[in-house]
C-alpha cells in the first residue's frame, strides 16, 4: 500500500469499535516515513509512541519505563519482564481507543526472541478480562521478512491482527508532488530514476537539496549520490546489514543476486548461469529477498511458469548499476567527471529504462481508464512473445481472463505496450506492436496499443489521432492523465 493511501487505513483501523483491546502491524522499508506517520497519529490522538533501538531486554523494559511514565506525567515505570509492560501499556486504553506504538518492534524481537508470544497472550481471552479497555497496539519494524513472518503458519500471532498492513514508498505521481517537482516533469522522471519514492531519499539524506532544473541534475548526482561522502553511497548496503534475515544468510550471495538482476539476469536461468549456481540453490536467498521488499516477482501474464525478477525500487537498480561496480572509480576520481563521461550514459540505458517501463505498468494498474485499456484487467505485467521465430520482451502486456478460463494461456489480451524513457517514437515502433498483436492470434486481435515515452514524431502523432486502437502517453498524461 502506497504511503499517500496507509494513514486512513490506520484510522479504520483505529476506529474498529472493538470494545477490547486489538493489534495491528505496520511495516515497510526504511526511510519511507512510517514512524513519521505513526508519530503524527500518536500525537493528534494523545496516544503513546515509542522506538526501541538494538539493545538488550533489561534496557529495553528501562527505557521503555522511562518514556511511558513521561507520557502518563509521573515518574520512571520499573518493569521487570515484558508481561508486566505490556499490561500496563493496554491500560491506556480503558478510557476509549488509543494508539500504543511499539516502533522498531524488528529490535525487541531480536533481543527477546520469545516477544511474539507474550503479546499473543496479553491479547487472549483470560487477559482482556483482568485488562480490559480499548488499546490499539501498533506494532511496526522494517525487517520486512520478520514482520510479515509474526502472522503465518503456527506464528504465536497468527489470527490475531486486525490489520496488517505493508507500506511502500509514495508512487512516481505523489513523489513529484512532494518533492517539489511537478513544474518539470522531464526532471521529475530523471530524479524518480535515482530515489524513487523513498521520502528520505529526496529529504535528510539529500540535506534537503533536490536540483533545482533540468540543467542542475548532473550536479546533483554527483554530489549527493554519487561522492563517497553522500549518505545515499552506501544506503543499499546498510539496507541489507540491517535486515537480521538477510545478514543472518550469506551477505555475499544476497549482493550478487541484487546485482545480477540490477545488470540484466531477470529469470531463474540467466541469474544461475550468470552466478554460476544451479536454480536449487539460489532459491531460498531469492525467497529471501523478495520476502525482505528488495526483488519484486513479475508473472508474465500470457504464459504461466515465466516469471521474470526485478529490483523493488529505483534506487536499489541505481544502486547495482552505478554505485556498487564503479565504487573504487568513484573513490579516486572527480564524481561529477566520472558521471559525464562514463557513467550517465550507463543509467539512461540500465536504470532509467527499465525505471519508465515500470512507470508505465503502474501507470495501467493505477491511473489509466478502462476505456484507455479495452476493459477493466485482471494481469499487468512484463511478457516475452515469440515473433517471426524470435522471442521479444514486452514491457506492459494487460491481460484478462473470460469466465471459465484461468489458465495464462487463455486469457484474452486487452492492450500492449513499449516504453522508452530516451526517444522520440516514431510509427516504427506502432509498426513493431502491430507484428507482435499479430503473432498473438485471435486472443490478442482486438488489443490496444500503448506508446510510452516523452515525446512522439508528428507523423506518429497524427497516425495514433486518426485510429481507435493507439493511445499515446507523454509525461503529461503519464503524471496527470488516464
């Protein structure tokens, strides 16, 4: 759930009419604003919130004493063991429902491996009668994996959320509002390419500095991202310590596969052949990473068994095509030299495509009409079609499925599409759709054709505005249209 959309469900959530006290999780990648919002809420509601940090049990309860007694206006609360914290945070809430925020929640697992389980039980039957009231436990972490591991198969916390909910970063539209970018959206795009949606990405971590206009953006890069100075350097690999699941595994193993799709292997096979590994055993660290929110697995929607793999944000792709091969280059040499003439070209072709492609599909699954795509879809996603013997990718295939048919192959094609974040299309790749809708046969007959890219030749243009089968989007209707 996009990060613009998740505080009103937080407040449904807060406003359950439970009359027990009920839990909720709220978990995400790291600088997306989670605690941000959480914070917000805990103060407009009176509520309580507090972060842990990675320390032992004993200071954890100590801290923990210290902040509650604060917020209640009297002196430090002594906790012994967490039973006794926790009901005396649920008491908060038997004047009316109240936010209680336990932030970092990934921390005091960690150190208190048994946690999951003493709050099962606070939230048992035996328990909400010797405490009763109306606290909304929140309990929110950024190690994904172990979050979304706390309500699966025989978890403590199984059946007991009311609400699970997982944050991502703002979506490409949101981001440009936010970031002040909306006036240029050919910067917008270029800057969505390094950061994407991550709030603190385009904040704190840049010290507020985003480039003012096109013709600054080389500056920018080279400057915050870029210089081994910047915080964002080394951002992705503080991302993947932090994660207990993925340090806990093989470090080594987890970079090369980011790295490896990041630089073109997006299938099992092109990833085992690259790494050297068979498919078996970069299995689990694959799972392991789709679990922790840093691979994202695309289902190609015309053939069932073909998934293909990508990097979960812009940033991290930025990441393993620029940042981590050309490391030492960058230590040694002029950041802003080094981007001009060797590394620029590299991101418009490796980080900014593929980035645009993906702006695209969101662009099917969120913003566009159904009369844009022929109906209302079941699949979006990437495909590979075979044309004239060749197999060619597709970046955004809308498929749907007729009732009594389910299975990939047969369902119906609504619409297809190219997008190329570096050109001006011209009617050569209308003509190329046009192979590929025919290739498909007759499930694909009556499809749409899709044009992304920033600008189109006038012949194109007027072909597209002379036929019902052709939309055509430009960054305007990218970022405001459907």
């Amino acid at each position: 759930m996009d990060q613009d959309a998740s505080g009103p469900i937080i407040e449904t959530f807060l406003e359950s009419g439970a009359a027990h006290p009920t839990l909720g999780l709220v978990y995400g990648r790291r600088r997306i604003g989670k605690s941000t919002l959480l914070q917000r809420i805990a103060v407009a509601r009176g509520g309580f919130y507090w972060e842990a940090t990675r320390t032992a049990p004993a200071v954890h309860l100590a801290r923990l004493g210290e902040a509650l007694g604060a917020h209640l206006g009297m002196g430090r609360l002594s906790f012994e063991t967490w039973e006794e914290a926790l009901a005396e945070l649920l008491r908060l809430g038997q004047r009316g429902p109240l936010p209680v925020i336990l932030d970092e929640f990934g921390y005091l697992l960690e150190a208190d491996p048994s946690l999951d389980s003493v709050v099962a039980a606070a939230l048992g039957p035996a328990k909400r009668q010797a405490n009763p009231g109306e606290a909304r436990l929140l309990l929110c972490g950024s190690a994904m994996a172990m979050m979304g591991s706390l309500t699966v198969g025989q978890a403590p916390l199984r059946g007991r959320a009311g609400l699970e909910l997982v944050m991502q970063p703002f979506g490409y539209r949101a981001s440009s509002r936010l970031q002040g970018l909306d006036h240029s959206l050919a910067l917008a795009v270029r800057v969505h390419a390094v950061i994407g949606g991550v709030i603190g990405y385009a904040t704190d971590m840049v010290d507020h500095d985003l480039p003012a206009d096109p013709g600054d953006f080389d500056r920018w890069v080279a400057d915050r991202v870029l210089s081994p100075a910047s915080d964002l350097h080394h951002e992705a690999t503080t991302l993947l310590a932090e994660d207990p699941t993925l340090s806990a595994g093989s470090p080594t193993l987890h970079h090369s596969i980011l790295g490896a799709i990041a630089n073109g292997a997006v299938t099992a096979g092109t990833l085992a052949n690259r790494l050297r590994r068979p498919v078996p055993n970069l299995d689990p660290a694959l799972k392991r990473l789709i679990s922790a929110g840093f691979v994202i697995r695309h289902e190609d929607p015309l053939r069932a068994q073909r998934p293909t793999y990508a990097l979960a944000d812009p940033f991290l792709l930025f990441h393993y095509v620029i940042l981590d091969p050309h490391g030492p280059l960058l230590r040694e040499q002029d950041p802003m030299r080094t981007w001009t003439r060797r590394l620029s070209a590299t991101y418009g072709s490796l980080v900014r495509g593929p980035v645009f492609e993906e702006q695209a599909r969101s662009w099917v699954r969120r913003h566009a009409q159904p009369s844009t795509l022929g109906g209302d879809p079941d699949q979006v996603g990437p495909a590979r079609v075979v044309v004239d013997g060749m197999e060619r990718q597709l970046d955004v295939v809308v498929a749907t499925s007729d009732p009594g048919m389910t299975a990939p192959s047969e369902r119906r094609v609504l619409a297809m599409g190219e997008a190329k974040a570096g050109e001006t299309m011209g009617r050569g790749r209308l003509r190329a759709l046009e192979r590929v809708r025919g290739a498909l046969g007759v499930r694909a007959s009556a499809a749409k054709l899709l044009l992304f890219a920033p600008a189109f030749t006038s012949n194109l243009l007027a072909e597209a505005s002379a036929r019902a089968d052709t939309e055509l989007v430009d960054l305007d209707r990218l970022y405001h249209g459907g």
